[in-house]
C-alpha cells in the first residue's frame, strides 16, 4: 500500500520534478554507474516522511541510504522542495482562494530523540530532548508558515518570524487581518506586536475557560493533528539540522494542501 494515495502524490511529482536542478553528465568516458532515477528517490522520501521510516530501513537495490541522503541534500539545496510548498499554496489560492482575514498562530512540541539544532528540553515530557514548531495557518486551516525551535522556547517571541512567512506571497495581504491565538500569547508585547503589524488581535485571557470550538482557532490545532497524525516523521523528529526538518515539513504541507485542493474542488469544479 502506498504511503500516499497516487491521486495525491502524482500531481505533486508532475509538479516536483520540473523544480529540480538538471545534473550534467560531465564523466569524460560517459561509462560510470546510472544515476539513480530521481522518481526512486522522491517515493523513499514520501516513505520517510509519513512512516517515518529510517533511511536504512528502505534502502534496497534500487536506492541506497547515502544516496537518499545526498539526493535530499542536493534538493533542499536548489530550494526545490520550498517552490513545492510555494506552488500547491499559490494553486490553491487561484482555485479556491486563501481566507488570509483570519490567521491561527499556535506552537506544537514533539519529541526530537536524537537532538540537534532544534532539540531542547521539553517542558510537556519530563525534559527530554524536543522540537516545538510554531506555525501559521488561515482561516480554513491550510498552513502558511512554519518556525522550528527548540522546545523549551516560549510561543510568544516566536510570533513574529511566525507572521513574518506572509511575506512568501506576492499579491497584497487584505486591509484587515485577524489573528486567533491562545492564551499563550496573553501579554502587552503581543499585542504591541499586532498593532504595529496593523493586525487586530483575538487572544484567550489567561485563567477564563475558552472552548476551542466558540472559537475561530480550532483550525491550527486540526492542521497541528494533521502533521502528527499524518507524518510520523514530524512527530518524533530524528534530523538535526533545521533546513532538513524545514524540507520535510515543506513536503507534507504541499500534501496537504494537495489533499484539501482535490476535495474543494471535488464540489466547485466537478
């Protein structure tokens, strides 16, 4: 069973492979070993990421370890897996449109086994090494940005690099933007942030039940599920190194933005 259903997975390769960077053959007798197919190597990272599956583990005859890793590298690298995120975004703002009046900002910690540079202390599992994600979505819960951080970092100095990945969008942002937050975020300096951003602010008090579902940020934390539920690979983070979680966070928001395009437009485009 793929980890990917190909109605999801093969518009995204359509896509991906037109991003990546053409290798010359510059070995002067043209006789050295075929150079892995690059399709081989995009579905052992599609097992990576949703299985979470260790590179040894799906290496065989067709693809070794190292040359998953390297091919990986060679992509993030090319920004190629980032014009991925970028183009399911702007396809699903020309098709069925971005809600960018309302943004959800929330922080998400999972386990990071192995450290690294986004590892710290986590503060939710007994200080064991963890990895907090902070991330933005709109109003039907389709993610715009994400910043990875150590655990033990706070959700509030997050929020602006958080808000800052709007900038990714060419076309101008809408007049007036709202943005939902938990109480997390209850202080003078957020709301000082939102002003000057020309934001207005819905931020739960601190200390007064709130349900999440009377209110408009119940999406980030569906979106949150999403990644955790869906990628084990996001879930308990083995990489160190930031860009490389980036990338595989960049692949999993272009499924899932993927997945929610195939649905609208099931009903508006039929």
């Amino acid at each position: 069973m793929p980890a990917v259903p190909s109605c999801i997975i093969e518009p995204i390769w359509d896509q991906f492979q037109m991003l990546i960077p053409a290798v010359a053959d510059e070995h002067p007798l043209g006789c050295h070993r075929p150079r892995i197919p690059d399709r081989v190597v995009f579905d052992k990272l599609v097992q990576v990421l949703v299985p979470g599956a260790a590179y040894e583990r799906i290496s065989d005859t067709t693809c070794s370890a190292t040359t998953i890793r390297r091919r990986r590298d060679e992509w993030i690298e090319a920004g190629a897996l980032k014009e991925l995120e970028q183009f399911c975004l702007e396809g699903y703002e020309k098709m069925v449109g971005l809600q960018l009046e309302n943004l959800a900002v929330d922080g998400c910690i999972t386990k990071a086994p192995c450290g690294g540079e986004a590892a710290g202390r986590s503060p939710v599992d007994r200080g064991k090494q963890g990895t907090k994600r902070s991330l933005l979505v709109e109003g039907a819960g389709i993610p715009l940005g994400t910043v990875v951080a150590p655990a033990n970092r706070h959700d509030s100095p997050l929020l602006r690099p958080t808000l800052e990945t709007l900038s990714r969008f060419g076309f101008d942002l809408p007049e007036r933007i709202t943005v939902h937050l938990d109480a997390d975020y209850d202080s003078k300096g957020t709301r000082g942030l939102l002003a000057e951003l020309g934001c207005e602010a819905r931020i739960a008090a601190k200390g007064v039940p709130a349900p999440i579902q009377n209110t408009s940020r119940w999406v980030v934390e569906r979106t949150n599920s999403w990644h955790n539920r869906g990628f084990q690979k996001l879930a308990v983070c083995t990489e160190k190194r930031i860009r490389v979680i980036e990338a595989f966070i960049a692949l999993a928001n272009a499924i899932i933005i993927t997945r929610r395009l195939l649905r609208e437009a099931w009903t508006t485009h039929r």
